[in-house]
C-alpha cells in the first residue's frame, strides 16, 4: 500500500514536471516569437521596373521611390516563369518551375507541390499570424491551410471597369470590355484601393497582438485591363506617351520565338490578329502607367499606416512583381516570353537593421524570396528550398550570389548572365527536339535586338551557355524526381 502510494506522487510528480515543462517550452517559444520582426509581403500584379527609383522610365511613383530608400532595390532581379500563376506558385513554394510543374496562369501550388511547405506556412508553423489579402495566389483558395484565416478579396474584384459603357461587353474569357479605361470616379469605387483598406485594417488589428504577423496583400494593377481614376491617367498626356523604339521581330532569330499576346486579343477594341495601331500603343502605354501609379498610391498608404502605429521599424517588407509585362518591345504585349522586359522585375526589401538608399546589380532570382525572409526572421529552411537566400546582399550589395539567373516559359528555357542571355525553344512543352537557339549580347544590345547565336564570333560563350542550361535542366530534373519520391512515400 505504502509502495502504490509512494508511486503515484512519484508519478503525479513527474507528470507535473513534464507539464510545466511543456508550458515553460511554450511562454519561451512565444516570448520568442514576439521578438522576430513582422513581414509585409507586397505583390503586385505585371509589374515593371521602371518606377522612377529604378531610373528606366518616366512613371510617377513617389511611394514605390520611397518604399526603396528605406532598403535595399535589386535592379537585376528575374522572375522565373513569365505567367502569373506559375510565377506565384514558385516564390511562394520556393521551387523552379519545369515542364511538369508551375507551367500556366492556371496553376495550383498545393496541386503542382502537395505537402512541400510553403512560405506562409512555415511562418506559420513558427508562430506567425498568416493573412493573405488580394491577389498573391492566382487562386484565392490555393493552400488554404498557409492562412491563419481565410484568404480574402474584395466582391467588386471582378468587375474590372467603372463605366457601364466599358462593362457592357461583359468579362467572358474570350470576350472582354475595353483594354483600358479613364473614368472621372473616385479612388475607393476599385478593387485595389478596397485591398489597401483591408490590409490598413489589418495592420491596426494584428499590431495588438502579443505574436508576429505575416501580412501579405496582392494588387491586381497594372494586370489589364488598364483601368484607374483619370486623375492617375492625367499624370500622362498622350503627346509624351513614347512608343518603344524597337518595335520589330529580333533581327535573325527564328519565328519559333515569336509571340502573338493572346492574352490581349480578348479585350474589346484589339485586333485578333495583326497590330495595335500606334495610337491605340500610346493609350495602352498611357493606361499601364496610371494603374503604376494608382498602385504607388495605395503603396504610400501602407507606408503611412506601418509609421502611425510605430511598426516601420520591426517589420520586413518585400515589395516584389510577379513577371514583367511588354508594351509593344519587338512588338509584343503582355508577358509569356523568356525575353528581358517579361521577366526583368522589381524587387525590393526593407528590414530592421538594413541600412536603406541601397543597391545591388547582383543577378537574383524569384526563388531566392523563400530562404531569404526564413533567414530574416530566423526561421528554419525547409530542405526543398531551390534558392540561395540575399541576406548578404542586404549588408554588402556586392557581395558574390549568382553568376547566372533561369527562366522558362512553356516549350523555352533561357539562362542570363551579366553579359548574355542564352535561350532555346523546344517542342512538346519543353521536354521534345530543339527548335530555335537565341543569344543576345547584353552589353551591346540590352534591348536583344540582334540575334547573335550564329556569329562566329559568339561561339564559345553559345557553347558554354548551353552547358550551363543543360545542367541546370538535368540539376533539376533530378531534383524533381527525388522531391516526387518523397511526397510519394
């Protein structure tokens, strides 16, 4: 009997040495949590380099010029796939696109890369409060279980345009209103300025809590169609709206190359086929920078919001895009391509402790997002991960990263160095024959108007572009099967 009771308070000892144990563990954890800096994740949709900080262009953007003194701007940064979906599912998932995965706007991360953790959930996992507002998925409920709570988007996210003439031609997927519109319509009547008011609300809400927060709120501008206030396209008048000077096909590159923007075909008042006038080039122009520049508005406000409630200085923030977008260079529109304009993008990154006015010409790529903001908030890597963190960048810009960058879309695959940009176009998805080789000398010719594949003169660095290509694309294969072993089982 002595014995039975003696055991039991040894027990019941034990049992609350383990309990509080545990709760120790915990209050720990949390105390630890609080400490690591928030993370404001700013997506926006097609989005150019060529705000005013980056020195390209003549776009209006005194917030993003702002956003960029605070941190540190890549001004050689790469998306690595020029298509919404697949380009989300890749930064957010940390894995290179190929031909079997991440291959369309259409794509679902949680379906192309079921049980590899994704960027939100690791936050997560860790502590974080994950919310998602707007467009950072292509589809709002892809990986549900990232968010703390369910994703949100305004209702009014489908209706693209505030004129009821503009709406009348409907929304279908092959018949859409007009391209662009001007109307003399408040700011709160679009979506993107009811996303800033959620994430403002958001902000105020999360800074009470005792834990970090992973805020993530997607813009769908400058996306077409090219619909903001007349005040923005005001900024613009249509007499210095300049036309790209080379709107021609790349001198002796192969027509597998060529791209005919689909994409666009479908708004009311574009050919289907053949060119767009030149007038109707300069509204188009006219309309992507007024929406750049309604989206530097709701920018400012956010910057506004994280000074006011005394956040500026523990929160990260990435600003990033998720492709490029041609405006009639060798006279394309949208994206879909592997040349310099569809997948040259912004990225910026502002962080406690980072000294800002900073910038890097460091080749980067889209999948160095992933283990770059693991490292800031002093999260563990997940083992899938297929980029190499900037952190060293955010110290020393010059510091060695990457010598070269790759992207892919559809049946091509490209590499980018400093000098070059080495790219093939295969058949069946990428995975059949070659068909077209094309190779630009980038320090002669950034704007890759001249095919230099066949030049004599070029043949050592086409020999050793491909092999880097080739072993990029053999790397990951590989890569791939043992990632689908292990999901496998």
């Amino acid at each position: 009997m002595y014995t039975t009771c003696f055991q039991r308070r040894v027990f019941a000892f034990a049992t609350f040495l383990l309990v509080a144990g545990a709760i120790f563990v915990t209050l720990v954890s949390l105390a630890h949590a609080a400490q690591r800096p928030n993370v404001l994740f700013i997506a926006v949709d097609d989005l150019r380099p060529e705000m005013h900080c980056y020195g390209m262009g003549n776009m209006v953007t005194p917030n993003f010029d702002r956003l960029a003194a605070r941190g540190v701007r890549f001004d050689r940064a790469y998306c690595n796939i020029a298509v919404c979906g697949a380009s989300r599912a890749s930064i957010m998932k940390g894995l290179r696109p190929t031909p079997n995965r991440f291959t369309s706007y259409m794509t679902w991360a949680m379906k192309d890369a079921p049980d590899v953790p994704s960027l939100p959930l690791v936050f997560k996992q860790q502590g974080y409060h994950t919310v998602s507002n707007g467009k950072i998925y292509h589809h709002k409920t892809d990986d549900p279980e990232a968010w703390s709570e369910p994703a949100w988007r305004p209702k009014t996210s489908s209706i693209w345009w505030a004129l009821p003439a503009s709406r009348k031609f409907g929304n279908g997927l092959r018949s859409r209103g007009p391209a662009y519109e001007s109307a003399d319509q408040p700011d709160s009547l679009y979506p993107d300025h009811q996303i800033c008011d959620r994430t403002l609300s958001d902000l105020k809400r999360l800074s009470k809590q005792n834990k970090p927060f992973f805020l993530a709120c997607g813009f769908y501008r400058p996306h077409l169609p090219f619909v903001a206030p007349k005040n923005y396209w005001d900024l613009y008048p249509t007499d210095r709206a300049r036309l790209p000077e080379n709107m021609f096909f790349p001198h002796d590159l192969s027509q597998v190359f060529r791209y005919t923007w689909g994409e666009m075909r479908a708004y009311h008042g574009i050919p289907k086929k053949g060119q767009v006038t030149d007038d109707t080039a300069r509204q188009l122009i006219r309309g992507y920078h007024a929406c750049v520049s309604f989206v530097d508005m709701q920018i400012g406000r956010l910057l506004d919001e994280l000074d006011r409630l005394g956040l500026a200085d523990n929160t990260i923030i990435v600003l990033w895009g998720d492709h490029g977008w041609q405006l009639g260079e060798h006279r394309f529109w949208c994206k879909h391509t592997n040349f310099e304009v569809a997948t040259h993008v912004p990225l910026v990154v502002v962080a406690p402790g980072v000294k800002g006015n900073q910038v890097s010409r460091q080749l980067v790529e889209y999948v160095d997002i992933y283990p770059t903001l693991c490292e800031l908030a002093d999260l563990p890597l997940p083992e899938h991960l297929q980029g190499k963190s900037v952190r060293p960048l955010l110290t020393n810009v010059n510091a060695e990263h990457k010598n070269a960058v790759f992207t892919r879309f559809g049946g091509g695959d490209a590499v980018r160095t400093v000098a070059h940009r080495y790219m093939e176009m295969r058949a069946k998805g990428g995975r059949g024959p070659l068909r077209g080789v094309g190779l630009f000398d980038l320090e002669k010719d950034l704007q890759e108007n001249q095919n230099v594949a066949d030049d004599p003169a070029y043949g050592k660095v086409r020999r050793q572009l491909k092999t880097l290509l080739d072993h990029q694309r053999a790397k990951l294969a590989g890569k791939e099967k043992s990632l689908l072993r292990r999901i496998r089982g």
